[in-house]
C-alpha cells in the first residue's frame, strides 16, 4: 500500500511522515491495547492525558522553551489566532504594530483593527508581497501593545530567516508554516502560534507558547475559549480537544527526535529548497520565482513557467501526476505552480520534481 503513496506538494493540509501514518494505522482499531481507537477515548481519560502531556514536553524539547513558558493547545488554526491576539494582548495601549509582508499577515492586521489600532510597521503589498523591508525601514512605535510578524507566507513563499529586533515591545509570531522546521529564539517571543497542518501534524490543532507573565490580561468581552489563561489553566482541555490531531501530533514530534530534532530538519529544509531553487535559476527564464532572493521561503516555492503560460503550468502538473507529482497549483489568488516542502515531504519528493522540471523544460522550452 505504501507503494501507492504519491508526493504531495500541497500547502497544507499536507503530507505526514509514512511511520507516522504506519504506527497510527498499527494502533486504529486498538490503541496500546485499550480496545478503543484516541478519537473515541475520554478527553479525561489517564491515557489521553499522558499523550498530550507528552506532546507538551516533546515540543518542550524540540524547541528548548523556557520554563516561564506555556505550552497548550486551542482550536479554529491560525486564523482564529488574528482575533485572539489582539483580545489577549492589545490591553489598555489599543494598538498594535504589525509587519504585513504577506496575504496572512493582512488578515491579521484586518482582525486586529476590530478591536484597535493595528499599525503597518512595513506593508509590502505593493510589491505584490515579494520581499520583506529592510528592518531599518520599519516604523516602530515604542508603545505598542505588541509587534505581530508572519514568520513564513505560505500563498506568496517570503520567509523571516531571522528574529525581528523590536526592543523591549512584545513579540507575537504566527509560526504556522515554518514551525519546528528551524530552531526558534522563544525567549525573545511573548507570543508564538502555529497550526499543525504543515509541519506538526493534521488540522484541527493549534500549538500556542506563550510567556506565562503575559496571560491573564484580555479584555472583558474576550470569549473564555479565546482566552489564553483560560486554556492554559485548563491544561488546553475545558472542553473536548482535537483529540485525534493531538494523537498524530504526538506520534509527528516522537518521530521529530528519533531523527536527531530540529536541526535535521532545518538541515533538511535548506537541502530541498536549495535544490528546488538552483533549477529554477539555472533554467534561462524558463522557470521563474518572483520572489526576491534574501526573503525566498524554504517551505514554500511559488514559480511560473514560461513567463506565466497558464497552459504550460496546466500541462506541467498533469504530466507531473505521471511520476507521482501532486498538489502543485499555485494558490488561487496568485496562480502559476506552487511546491510545498514541508517536514514531511521526503527529499526523493524533490528530486522527482526536479527531475520533471528537467525533461519539462527540454521539451517545451522555445
């Protein structure tokens, strides 16, 4: 059955590890011998309860978070994350910067601004979110409640490849799509989120690290299950939790530290990107990323072919199906291909599109 496994390119939700996925399938109709499957299990049960509490310690781990840290989980993805933010933390000041150099990054600013001020420290937009500004360019108010970045744009591939310098504002990071793909500076975070359908896991998950000082502090109208200090008191479980997706979670981070944690996978990202990116620059033109070289994404390569000959792109994904290529539509806002290399995509997987690009380009090329 593995055999019919295809390379899957997609931004999420995305490919899991095969052991990953093999020691789920071992443990489906019984798990360790419990007679029950995680999803049909009690949420209060000695058994769910040590796997998420072993979920927190292996992200713990993974990422060397602080013990003035909390670890716990929430629901609704990233997206609900633009409205929890500014409820928890926007508190008396009313505003906040933020750094929109993507198309998320603009939802969470659209979000903040239902509840306060969110100011651009740096938009991008106009360059049709290619590039990030020179952090001296930015423009830092010293009184903001928070500055809010989106570490890795998944629709248009620009990538934060180091920690914003704010001076002593909190920093809030969405960390969806780039998450335990490189090692983080949590300490100089008061605030990160990610939602595990890229990197950590299925959908349904959401992993909130957030400095313990700064909970307990939102608004009188934050609902309690957007409360940060309501989770984390609740040990992420006041109600039923994504039971399953914490299960795969778990299995996903295990499998992280038996292949040597976050530096084999951040050696592994810089391979596969690489890789990718050095066909497209050594292709004349005929492949082309938009995106400007100092903010190119590892985990998310967007290019057009051809200068963006919609039927080339089309027939490049469906021949690419003939070698187990799939998933590599462009988001529908932006179009062209878009290939995915997230933690589990293995580097075969790469090599097998590189090696498509290759024959593609021999025989289309003019």
């Amino acid at each position: 059955m593995a055999d019919e496994r295809v390379f899957n390119f997609s931004a999420g939700p995305t490919c899991l590890p095969i052991e990953v996925l093999q020691e789920a399938q071992q443990d489906f109709l019984s798990y360790k011998g419990t007679g029950m499957n995680v999803m049909e299990m009690s949420h209060r049960s000695k058994t769910f309860v040590d796997i998420t509490s072993q979920s927190e310690k292996d992200i713990r781990d993974l990422l060397a978070v602080p013990d003035d840290y909390k670890v716990f989980y929430m629901q609704g993805g990233a997206t609900l994350q633009f409205a929890s933010v500014p409820l928890n933390l926007l508190g008396s000041k009313g505003k906040a910067d933020y750094l929109m150099t993507g198309q998320w990054g603009e939802k969470a600013v659209k979000e903040c601004k239902k509840f306060g001020a969110a100011q651009l420290a740096c938009d991008t937009k106009a360059t049709k979110y290619t590039t990030i500004t020179d952090p001296k360019d930015w423009k830092l108010d010293a009184d903001a409640a928070y500055l809010h970045y989106c570490a890795n744009e998944t629709v248009n591939g620009v990538e934060f490849h180091y920690t914003p310098e704010v001076g002593a504002v909190p920093l809030v990071a969405d960390m969806s799509s780039n998450f335990l793909s490189r090692p983080i500076d949590v300490a100089k975070h008061t605030l990160i989120y990610a939602g595990c359908q890229k990197n950590a896991g299925p959908a349904g998950n959401t992993v909130v690290i957030a400095k313990a000082d700064a909970l307990g502090k939102e608004m009188a109208t934050c609902p309690s299950m957007l409360s940060y200090k309501f989770l984390a008191d609740a040990d992420s479980m006041p109600n039923t939790p994504a039971c399953y997706s914490i299960y795969i979670m778990g299995l996903y981070l295990k499998y992280m530290k038996e292949k040597g944690g976050i530096s084999y996978f951040d050696e592994m990202a810089t391979k596969k990107s690489q890789m990718l990116y050095d066909m497209i620059e050594g292709s004349d033109g005929f492949y082309s990323c938009p995106v400007e070289k100092s903010s190119r994404s590892r985990m998310n390569v967007p290019f057009i072919i051809n200068g963006g000959d919609e039927a080339l792109e089309k027939k490049f994904q469906e021949e690419g199906k003939k070698v187990k290529l799939y998933t590599l539509a462009g988001h529908r806002s932006v179009g062209g291909i878009r290939a995915s290399l997230y933690n589990g995509l293995p580097l075969e997987g790469v090599e097998t599109l590189v090696s498509h690009m290759k024959s593609f380009m021999q025989e289309n090329a003019k």
